[in-house]
C-alpha cells in the first residue's frame, strides 16, 4: 500500500462553481513533496485543507476537519480510465491522496491508516459528487454515473499531523469493529436511504453533520434498514 501522487490545487476561475468569487480548487496537480499535512478546523471558520498550498474555495459543502484530506485509489481511476477512454492523471478528480494496493470503497469508517512516517488519518465519510465535479469532468451526465459506480474515494481527518510525499508507505493500524464500509455510507447518503440507520454502528467516527442526518431520519422512519 503506497501513496503514489501527492496533489495541490490552486484557486482558478471557473463557471460551474456556485463559490463565493466564482473560483474553485478542484483542479489538483501532482507536487513533488514534502508537503505537510494538518488538522484544518471548522469547515467554515478553518484552513479548510488539511494540505498545505492547497486551496479549497467552497467552504459551505467542503473542506474542514472532517474533510481534511480526500483519497482515491489510482486502481478506481484505471478503471474510469478503461470507462471513459481518456487519460485521468492523479488529482484530476480532485483528490489529495493517490493511492495504489489499498481498496478504499471497502475501508472502514474509522480504519486508521499511517502515511509515511508521522502522519495518522482516519476515514471519516465518502466523497458525494456535486456541480463543481460535474464541470470539472466535462463529462455528460457525470454526477449520475459516479453515483451509480459507488467508487467515491475517502474522505480523511487528521488524527497525528505530519508530512508526506509521493512513495510514502500505507500502513493501516487500526481497524474498528463494524462493518460501515465507503461504499455502505455513499450508497445510504445517496441512493440507499434505508442504509442509513446501519451508518450508526461507525460512532464518533462519523462526522456529527452526519450523524445528525441519520438521527432525524430515524426519528421520521425509524431503525429498520434494507438489504445491503
């Protein structure tokens, strides 16, 4: 388990973002490192990354502690690759982390991964697609098509701040006992609404947002979930 791209963005013109000043950070390039990496603090009021020189411009849906670092493994952007028949370099999804050898959509909320030599992450929630993606691609009907894959990326927080560069190992050191995987929270805040009483099981590990969410959906319909 390897992280083999390190990518920044910068704040760039562009018309499918509703950001305040019309500018998004979604357009991410591989650096060669070190870079380090932070807690950001509140969404709204923080860094917003958790990298340093990376810019997140939409600080109303993105960035803050919870969302502090995004993850997608380069074996999900091969297979877009092969999907879409176009090259997809590391951080053209937007992603601060290029991964290889560990499967994200199967990751734990929770797993705790170590990058590197001091850095600590944890898996927090997955990537929903928005409006700014959708541009960003270029693609028809993007948004949809992502959704229906349910190969979102992880977004990470920070737990041990530290540095990292492209080559770093990945090792995974912890592992909470539940079964709420990426790919189970995507499909229950998406398309699976049912699932999201089984989201619960994460505990702290969900950000409170969410968990929220999921409070006040189990009020209205109660516990009962559908079939995985």
């Amino acid at each position: 388990m390897q992280l083999i791209s390190v990518n920044l963005g910068r704040a760039t013109a562009a018309d499918y973002t509703d950001a305040e000043g019309g500018v998004t950070g979604i357009g991410k390039r591989p650096v060669p490192g070190p870079v380090r990496v932070v807690a950001p603090g509140p969404r709204a009021t923080g860094l917003g990354s958790g990298l340093e020189g990376d810019a997140v411009c939409d600080r109303r849906h993105h960035g803050g502690d919870h969302q502090a670092v995004y993850a997608y493994a380069r074996e999900d952007l091969d297979l877009w690759e092969r999907e879409l028949g176009r090259e997809l370099p590391g951080g053209l999804f937007g992603e601060n982390l290029t991964t290889r050898g560990i499967d994200l959509n199967t990751a734990r909320i929770g797993d705790r991964w170590r990058v590197g030599a001091d850095l600590v992450l944890e898996v927090a929630s997955a990537r929903i697609p928005c409006r700014t993606f959708q541009g960003a691609m270029g693609e028809a009907g993007w948004v949809k098509r992502f959704t229906a894959q349910a190969r979102p990326g992880a977004y990470l927080r920070v737990i041990e701040e530290g540095s990292v560069s492209p080559g770093d190992p990945i090792e995974v050191i912890h592992r909470p006992d539940h079964d709420v995987t990426v790919r189970l929270w995507f499909r229950a805040f998406t398309t699976e609404r049912a699932l999201l009483p089984l989201t619960l099981a994460a505990g702290d590990a969900m950000e409170p947002e969410a968990r929220e969410r999921v409070r006040l959906y189990v009020e209205k319909y109660g516990a009962g979930a559908g079939a995985r």
